[in-house]
C-alpha cells in the first residue's frame, strides 16, 4: 500500500507520480502470491563471507544488450524479467541504467546510488567482508508479473552465486 502512517502525518507515496502510477499500482496484486519465502540465517561471520549485489536497477555493461524498455514503452504494464551480469571491476563510464521508473540522473552521478560497487570494496578491505564476489547481478525493478523472473531469471542468478562461492547476497532495490 502507498499511503503509510509516519508520527500522526499520512503520506501518499503516489503523490506526484499522476494517473498512470495509480492505474498501474491498481494492477499489482495486494495479498501476498506466495505461501511462504524460504529465510536462512547467516551461519558464517561476516568478515568470511563472500557477498554479490543484486540491484533492481536496470544496470547493463555498455557492451551488453540494455534492458529493453521500447517494448515497456509499448505496453506499460510490462517488466523486462531478464538480468545483466555486471563484474566486481564495472565502473560508472562502464554501465548504462536502463529503467523507465527511476531518475537515473543520481545513478549516473554516483553508481555506488544503484550498485555499490566501490562502498563494498571498501568494505572488503576494511575486512568487514570476507570477499566481493567477481560476478553481481542486476535485474529491472518494475514488473507486475513476477512469474518469469521468480520461475527462471532468479534460479539463474542463484546458479551463478553458487558456483562463485557466494554467501550473502545484498538486494539493492530502487
């Protein structure tokens, strides 16, 4: 739900986003489509785990296909269900952002907004973290139907940080 209660105040998160926003959040469904999310706790400390980044951003390498948002264009209630794989090495000058429901002008300035690539190498210095996984992940945050990216884009994403050793991933939602 948009409208949330903050210290007595009511704040409508659709506020300024206009009709369209509406008529899309009218088309998501309100009750939950799942029985249960599975949950594993964290058994190994922090400073050994091996983390990755999945962002809902809609980052691609500049030398990837982008995220195809003509076809979004076309049917607004559509979500590209596809992922990118981005390396630990991505810089900005790297990466586009390909999404059509977000300023990317914050991520342009600064990626680590979207994909905080720099943040967690300093987190992996520091030793807060064990290692930063040579693979991240990005997928396109807006989709009203969530069947393609659950059944098949998610389990791909999994099989990628399974075979890097992955611990933690970090979901980075925009």
């Amino acid at each position: 739900m948009s409208v949330r209660m903050v210290a007595n105040k009511q704040v409508d998160g659709l506020r300024f986003a206009g009709p369209a926003a509406r008529i899309l959040q009218q088309a998501i469904p309100t009750e939950p489509q799942y029985e249960w999310i599975p949950w594993t706790p964290l058994l190994t400390p922090l400073p050994a785990c091996r983390v990755a980044l999945l962002t809902t951003a809609g980052v691609s390498l500049r030398s990837d296909l982008p995220f195809n948002m003509e076809r979004e264009r076309q049917e607004p209630t559509w979500g590209d269900p596809s992922f990118r794989r981005i390396p630990s090495s991505a810089t900005a000058n790297g990466v586009d952002i390909n999404h059509l429901h977000i300023n990317t002008a914050y991520a342009k300035q600064d990626l680590n907004v979207v994909l905080p690539l720099q943040r967690f190498q300093e987190l992996e210095q520091s030793g807060e973290i064990g290692s930063l996984a040579p693979t991240h992940y990005s997928i396109m945050g807006f989709n009203t139907d969530p069947t393609e990216l659950v059944c098949h884009t998610a389990p791909q994403i999994v099989e990628g940080m399974y075979a890097e050793g992955v611990d933690v991933a970090v979901l980075v939602p925009v």
